[in-house]
C-alpha cells in the first residue's frame, strides 16, 4: 500500500508542475521518497539489462544524453533522467514518470547521471552494472569541499558497481579510483601533444597517491593530460580509448579520429570543444563495453545535438545566440578559450547566481582566466544575476575595457539589452552558471525560442 500511495502522490505532483508550465522530477522524487525509502531501489532492480550511472564535475548531462542516444537507436527502452536532476529523489522521480501505480514499467537501461556527492548512496541502492567517472574539477566549495573529499565518494561507491568501471585517465586523481576493485577497468583519454589549451587553471597538481609535485608531459586543460610523478613513479595509465589528430573546426564541428586498441576511426560532430572530445570519448567507450559496434556509435553520435545549455544554439533576429553553461573555474576557462577561436566580431552575456545549486560562494570566478579576452575582438559585455556586480569587478581587474561592460542583473532584462546591442550577423555568446541557465531558459522557453527542458525530445 505504501508504494502505491508513493507513486500516486510522485505522479500526481508531476502533472500538476507540468499544468502549471513547470517542469523537474526532484520534488515528486522526494515525496515518494519520504513516503517509500526503498522504493528506488526495488525499481532500479527491474531494468531487464540493467543501471549504468555516469557522474563527475563536467560532462555528466551530455555524456549520459549520448549513451541514451545511442541504446535507442539500437532498440533498447531506456529511461535517462535527461533534465539533469541527479539526486537520488530526481532520479526516482524520473523512473516513476513510466511506473503504473502498481510500480511496474518495461525498460532495458537506465542511464542515470548522479551527483558527485550523491554517487555512494545512488550507487549502494541502484547497485549498477557499469559506472563511468568523467573528470573531478573544484565546483560548489562550499557544498562538495575539496577534490580529495569527492573522490573518496566516489571511490567508496565503486564497489557496487557489478560489471565494470570506466575512467578518464587523464585526470590523475579519476585514474586512481577503484585501485582496490576486482572487475574490470577501461580507461580513456587523449593522444594529442599537439593540442595543448592548458594554461593558468589547475585543480590538481599533486600525485593524489604520495602527494609529490606532478610532470607533465601535456596538459589538456585543467589538470587533464600526460602525466607522471616523479617520486612514486604513478602516470598516466595505457589508455584503452584515445583520441588523436584533434581539430576544432571554424565551422564549430569537432573533426578528430579515435583509436581503440589499434583500430582507428573518424569521428565528426555537432559538439564542439576539447571538453566535448572526452564526452565523445567515455559515451564510446561505455557503449562499447555493452557490445555495441563501434560504427553505430559513431554514427548516432554525429547526429546528437548538444543537450540543453550546452553549447545550445539559436537565432533571433539573423543574431546567433549560443548557450556554453559555465559553473566552475576549469569549465568557465576552457568556454571562453573555445568562443575565443571564433575568428568574427561577438559579444557576451555574461550570468552568475549564488543560489544553493550553484554553491553560495562564488569567490571560484576569481580563478577563471578572463584576462584571455584582453586580446579578444567583442563588442561588449553584459554581467547578469544575482551576482552581476562581483562579475564586472572581476572583469574590471582583468584589465578589460569599462567601457564595454554593462550591469543588469534582471536576466530577462539583461537578453533583451544583448540582443539589442547585437548587430545582424553578429554572435551573442551567453554563458550562465547553473541555476541563471535554467532562468534564462525558462523566459527563451515561455517566448517560442526554445522549448522546456523538461520536455521530452
């Protein structure tokens, strides 16, 4: 009786946040929740091929949206919880949305992406068969700590995993995870000395294993790349999926070949940036794990669009507005470095909230590397949000120009005036922290420029 009141009350909520125009799982996840706590793990245990969580700092959203992409097209029924609400409560509220009130429903996978901080009780309850760890960057302080603190979450929520682990080996302290685990272990990374956007950002720069000083050989971005300790003599492990020959394209496609055990393909896609590289990489590698061929993969990738905030694109006007979510130093560093390649004349709107799920202290955007634009062809620059005036001050002590800086912090406001002082056949970059995206999208949303992001596709 308890489920059946649990998924009731879950379905319920559910139609009432969509008849009231708004969309999430996270609320009818909890009330079910409250009412039944073993509920998500009894349905997690009735996917027919199993639960695959993907988590990290970055490329969690697009990396599982790739994964369900492609299951699909290949036939399996896949529940994915594609808003991106990666707490326990948002995932089972996402389930619950194909459950009967009986708490039966029919579907192959779920591909599920958890929050960092989450990932040992999502892990313990929907006991998966394959997890897959994108990267660890500093993000919410004030909610996660430092790196070390996240990676022992994660490493601690390795040993439900049933089947096989898969890690970015370019990220040190990602490589290190699971050394203790009995199954399986796929690594992935890049092969490209030749691309190195690294430059002032680094998280992590210490062996997570005897805390020496790390070499490295390349660096990516970030702390990701070639490495290897001096002391200890830890490295980068023999990579099983790589990528090479890496072009960021002027048309904004991503052009570079993959190299899986000696066997090398092309791969060309929509999704733009090295950061897209390694989403590209660990989609394709898990997909891989499963049996999938490696053509089909590809294929379906090249036609898989960015998911929402994420390099979302969309015209106004003949002006081309492009959405790069930017919600920690690491992240906000390598979307400017990749809008920076593009060679014509564009401007930016810049949106920076402090809400609890953005992390209530911003002090991070101290740490991004605005003085890169110094140097960089835009028209101006718009600082938004609840915390639009600590952004122009960092702004102001990158050197850039007062004169093309602007303050506006109501977000609707703040577009409207962008796209105003965008001329026809200009570029408007807008990159908003988590919660200013879900704002800004919601007022695109509710003006016909882009549809709900908790709609389903």
């Amino acid at each position: 009786m308890r489920k059946i009141i649990a998924i009731a009350i879950s379905k319920l909520f559910t139609s009432l946040l969509r008849a009231t125009g708004r969309g999430g799982t996270a609320l009818p996840g909890l009330l079910a929740e409250r009412i039944h706590p073993s509920l998500l793990a009894e349905l997690a245990s009735r996917f027919s091929q199993g639960t695959i969580l993907i988590t990290g700092t970055n490329g969690k959203t697009t990396t599982a949206s790739l994964v369900a992409n492609v299951l699909r097209a290949k036939g399996y029924k896949v529940i994915h919880n594609f808003t991106g609400s990666n707490l326990t409560r948002g995932i089972l509220g996402q389930i619950l949305e194909d459950v009967d009130l009986k708490g039966n429903f029919s579907a192959d996978f779920g591909v599920l992406e958890v929050d960092e901080a989450t990932s040992e009780k999502a892990a313990q309850l929907l006991k998966p068969r394959i997890m897959l760890v994108t990267n660890l960057f500093r993000d919410q302080l004030d909610r996660y700590g430092e790196l070390d603190k996240v990676a022992s979450i994660i490493d601690s929520s390795l040993k439900w995993v049933k089947e096989r682990v898969i890690l970015n080996g370019d990220d040190p302290l990602v490589a290190s995870l699971g050394s203790e685990l009995k199954i399986g272990k796929i690594f992935f990374g890049l092969n490209a000395p030749e691309l190195s956007l690294s430059r002032g950002v680094i998280d992590l720069s210490h062996c997570p294993i005897c805390d020496a000083e790390l070499s490295f050989r390349t660096r990516y971005y970030g702390h990701l790349g070639d490495y290897v300790c001096p002391n200890c003599h830890y490295k980068r492990p023999q990579l099983d999926l790589f990528a090479l020959d890496v072009s960021l394209r002027e048309d904004f496609l991503l052009d570079f070949k993959v190299n899986h055990r000696g066997e090398v393909k092309n791969v060309i896609s929509p999704l733009f940036g090295i950061f897209n590289v390694y989403n590209i990489l660990s989609a394709l590698s898990l997909c891989q794990s499963l049996g999938l061929e490696t053509d089909f993969i590809l294929e379906t990738i090249a036609r898989t669009s960015p998911a929402f905030g994420r390099l979302e694109k969309f015209c106004l006007d003949s002006k081309e507005c492009i959405i790069f979510l930017a919600k920690n130093p690491v992240g906000f560093s390598i979307n400017i470095e990749t809008v920076k390649r593009d060679t014509r004349k564009k401007n930016y709107l810049i949106i920076l909230n402090d809400n609890l799920a953005d992390g209530t202290d911003t002090s991070w955007i101290w740490d991004v590397d605005f003085e890169i634009l110094k140097d960089d062809q835009f028209g101006f620059i718009i600082c938004s949000g609840i915390r639009a005036e600590d952004m122009a001050l960092r702004l102001k002590y990158a050197d850039l120009p007062l004169e093309k800086i602007e303050i506006k912090n109501d977000i609707r406001e703040a577009f409207q005036m962008a796209i105003k002082m965008t001329s026809a056949g200009e570029r408007l970059y807008i990159l908003p922290n988590y919660t200013a995206m879900l704002s800004l999208r919601s007022y695109l949303s509710k003006e016909g420029f882009l549809q709900e992001f908790w709609i389903r596709q």
